[in-house]
C-alpha cells in the first residue's frame, strides 16, 4: 500500500474559524465608510484647533476678552471670541449626531442590506455561526467609534477650556443642551446605544431603509427624552432667602420665583399676566410672598448628571444588544 494514499474525507476537519477572519473582511468590505469617519474625526479636531488659534492671535486689551481699555463701563468683545463661543456652542449636538449617523450606518449598510441582500448566506457558510457574525458588527464599530468620540470629547473639552472662567460667557455654559451631552461620558453611551438599536432594527426589519429610518426615530426619542428630563436625574438643590437668586453663571436655573411662609412657591410669570399696572415684586407681596427661592443644579452635579445619564445609555444599549441577538437566534437558530 502507498504511504501517499490521501486520508478518508470525513477524516478532514476545516480549521477553526477565528474573530480576525470576519473582522478583516469587515474592514475591508467598509473601508470607505472608514476612510470617511476619519476624515469627520480630522476635521472635527481641526476646527477646534482653528479656533484656538484664532481666539489667541485676537488683539484683546483684558483678560476677560474686551477690546475696549480696561477699566471701563464699555464692554466689548472680540469678533474671535463671539464667533468661536458661537460654533462650540452647539459642538455637543454634533456630537450627538455623529452617533446617530454610526447607529445609521450599522442599521443599514453593515447589516440590514446584507439581511435584505443575502450576502450573509456565504459568511454563514464559511463556519461563521450567526452570533459570531453579528458580534464582530456590532463589536467593531462600537471600539471604533469610542476611540474616535473619546479623542473629540477631549479636543472639544480643551477648546472650551478657553472661555474657563470669562464672565461674559453666554453660550458655552456646562449645562447648555448643545454642550452638556458632548463634553462627558453621556456622548459615548449615545454611541454605544446608537450601534446596539441600529443592530436591533436591522435584525427586526430586515430591510436597509426601514431598519435606518427605524433608527433614526428610536435614537430621536431617547435623545429628546434624556434632554427634556435630564434635570430629574439627580436631585435639585432649593435656595431660600434675600440672595437665594444668585446662583451663579455656571449653574442650572429649574425655577425661580417667590415663596410664603406656608412654603408655597409663587413664580414669576403668574405676575406678569396678572396685573400690568403694578411691578412683579408687588404683585408677589400682594399674594404673600416673604422671600425668594431658587431651585437649581450648582455647578457640582454635573459629574453626577454626567454618570447617571451615561448609566441609563449604557443600560439601554445592553437591552438592545441582548434583544438584537435573540431576534437573530429566533430567526436564524
């Protein structure tokens, strides 16, 4: 008998198949789509540096940013600083939006039209089980996107860092909506939880435009929700007496307003409305105010407000992903 004679083909085992497969002919099947988040990325941290530079070759007299001699009545800030407080006042809402575009891209291109197409049969084929298969899209773009929104968040935290302290600061306030979210960890939980829901309603619909659009109202609402409620997530500080409105530029402002000895609250627009022939102060007085409260977020809580925020984000996320594989086992076994 010949030593040369081939082994049985049941005796044949196909080598195992590794994570490095699928994520590399992930990369390269999306390589565009790569090559354009990092261009985003670059051109994020450009613009930042750009107002940076900008801000400091303005011809200021003070250090608070007035143009004008130090000392006087007359304040007047550079067209540099009132245009660079402009575009960063809103730098968190972009922040936010390139998450959701992430959430778009995994809903559509990465799985909802390999579902819709197909193609997922021949990755299904080549010993890929269906879990491994939606693992790798979910797992790559969530470490991608982190990295990239981490080294935004720190671009965009410094170049904020130039109005630090300027009292006429009006827009790049902490707890400003456009800012609040892009500052912190919340912006990477809205990313995670932008790539778990786009995975979750590709495996749903199966479809590339309903799975995006799906998205696109989900991420919305969460969005809208968290920034409407997002007072609520850590308790309010109340301030009672003759100062209790000077709460600082840097703080939340909830309500403000009057209070009774009962402790009754009595707020500002109920005297605008009621009686214009007699001042606001009056018109409290007249309905038993003693005293002046504010409720509001010190500058303190924003750390807690971050975490808690981040917290639900991430809970959200784990939901998501837990459902997007059940719905994927259900369908596909």
């Amino acid at each position: 008998m010949s030593t040369l004679t081939p082994p049985r083909p049941d005796a044949v085992t196909a080598p195992p198949a590794t994570p490095r497969g699928p994520v590399r002919v992930l990369l390269r099947l999306h390589r565009r789509a790569l090559w354009a988040g990092a261009a985003l990325l670059v051109l994020g941290i450009g613009v930042v540096v750009a107002l940076r530079v900008w801000l400091a070759s303005a011809k200021e007299l003070c250090a608070d940013g007035d143009i004008t001699p130090c000392g006087d009545d007359i304040y007047v800030s550079s067209y540099a600083r009132t245009s660079s407080e402009t575009f960063l006042s809103e730098g968190g809402t972009v922040l936010l939006l390139l998450a959701g575009l992430v959430g778009v891209f995994v809903a559509g291109p990465l799985i909802a039209r390999e579902l819709e197409s197909g193609t997922f049969r021949l990755a299904w084929a080549q010993s890929v089980s269906p879990a491994r298969w939606l693992a790798v899209r979910l797992a790559v773009p969530a470490a991608l996107t982190v990295v990239g929104m981490t080294v935004l968040v720190l671009v965009y935290r410094w170049g904020l860092w130039a109005f630090r302290g300027y009292p006429h600061s009006y827009l790049t306030r902490p707890y400003d909506s456009g800012i609040f979210p892009g500052t912190g960890p919340a912006v990477l939980g809205y990313a995670l939880l932008a790539v778990a829901v786009g995975a979750l309603c590709a495996v749903l619909v199966r479809r590339t435009l309903a799975a995006v659009s799906l998205t696109v109202v989900v991420l919305g609402a969460v969005g809208l929700a968290l920034a409407t409620w997002r007072y609520l997530l850590w308790p309010t500080v109340l301030r009672t007496g003759p100062g209790a409105v000077d709460i600082g530029p840097n703080a939340w402002d909830i309500d403000m307003g009057m209070i009774t000895a009962s402790g009754e609250r009595l707020y500002w627009e109920d005297c605008n409305s009621a009686d214009m022939t007699q001042n606001v102060d009056a018109c409290m007085r007249d309905r038993g105010a003693v005293g002046y409260f504010a409720e509001y977020h010190p500058i303190s809580h924003y750390w807690p407000l971050q975490l808690v925020e981040t917290g639900i984000l991430l809970a959200l996320a784990a939901l998501a992903v837990f459902a997007a594989f059940r719905v994927l086992r259900r369908l596909h076994g």
